[in-house]
C-alpha cells in the first residue's frame, strides 16, 4: 500500500505494472488471509500492528477486487487498465500537440512505431484479444509485463538444466530487444504525464 502510494505519486507506469505483478502474486498466494499475512505483512517488521492491519486490509481490497470482476484466474484491475487508457489518450496527443515535440516524445516514439504491429500480433497470440483491439499503450504495457515475468521465468529455468540455460538466454535476448524500443516510450509518457498533472507542462500550449 505505501509502497504503491509512492509509486502512483512519483511514476504511473511503475504504479501499474507494480499492480500487476500483485494480481499474479494474490493469485499465488490463493487469495488465502493467512498466506497473505505471512507473506506480504508480516516480512515488515518496520511497521506497527495496526499498520499491518491496515496493509492486510488493503490487500485483502485487492482480492475482493479481483473476485468481483471475477478475474480471479487472470486478467488485470480495471482501475489499471483505465490508467492505461489514460495514458494511450495523452500518448495520441503528444502524437499531434506541440508539447509533444517539444517534450521530445515523437523522437522515442519513431522507434518503436515501426515495430508495433508486429508487437500487437504477438501479444494478440498469447490472449483472446485481436491486434485492432489492443491500444499502443496496452501493447507497451503487456510486453514490458511479459518482460518481466520472462525474467522470472528464465532465471527459474536457468537453474534446472541447460536447456533452462539456453532458454534463458533466449529470453534475455528477448528482454533486451523488447526494452530497447518500448522502455523508452513508456518512461517519457510516465514523465510527461507526472508533470503535466504537478501542474509543470502545460499539454496544450501552442496549440490552435
């Protein structure tokens, strides 16, 4: 909870992948009270009991959350992904305002726009989705997600077999291209949107 407070306050796409990666870890945990107290609250011994309660009852929000838009097996917040749709909406206006030129965002978004179907299609394979129906910022989302949980994945495998190995190496093959095109993005539209809502950029100077 503190944890997610600072991030939504010094990084939305930090906020929303850190989001993410709790879903898959409540998911783990089998949405159980005692494993989520044991696991995730009682580690923090920097805490007093009733902010551990408190943190335990935030937690406990997300599982109810989660059963409620009934994406107990998989799925992501619709709270996240509105955030998201948030961001795609400001991305498309850097894509045509002035401040989006000025903020340097056309120059990081060059690079990956080009590779972006390709990006799409690949994500559509891996869900019930179609590539239309995936938002540029959805598409940059789920790839640097499924970065992550590759990293996870690769460094488990790694440690069981050589073929883990080769596995592993592929998959950070895999990381450093992804990362190449996309991290970049993400971050500048994470900045942009940080300032704009502290009031420091105005997203619609110079516009007509």
């Amino acid at each position: 909870m503190i944890t997610a407070k600072q991030k939504r306050r010094e990084n939305i796409a930090e906020y929303i992948l850190y989001l993410w990666q709790l879903e898959d870890m409540l998911r783990a945990l089998e949405f159980s009270p005692e494993k989520i107290y044991s696991t995730l609250v009682e580690p923090h011994a920097e805490l007093d009991a009733e902010q551990k309660q408190t943190l335990f009852f935030w937690y406990m929000d997300l599982v109810n959350l989660l059963r409620t838009e009934g994406k107990e097996s998989g799925g992501h917040l619709e709270h996240t992904l509105h955030l998201i749709a948030d961001l795609n909406d400001l991305h498309l206006h850097l894509l045509r305002a002035p401040v989006g030129r000025e903020q340097g965002y056309d120059r990081v978004w060059s690079a990956l726009a080009a590779e972006l179907p390709k990006l799409k299609t690949a994500i559509a394979g891996e869900s019930r989705m179609t590539a239309d129906g995936i938002s540029d910022m959805e598409a940059c989302f789920r790839a640097l997600y499924s970065v992550m949980l590759c990293r996870l994945r690769g460094t488990a495998e790694a440690e069981e077999s050589p073929a883990g190995q080769k596995k592993a190496e592929a998959a950070e093959r895999y990381i450093r291209d992804v990362l190449e095109v996309v991290s970049p993005v993400v971050a500048r539209l994470a900045a942009i949107h940080g300032a704009a809502e502290r009031g420091e950029l105005d997203l619609y100077r110079d516009m007509e």
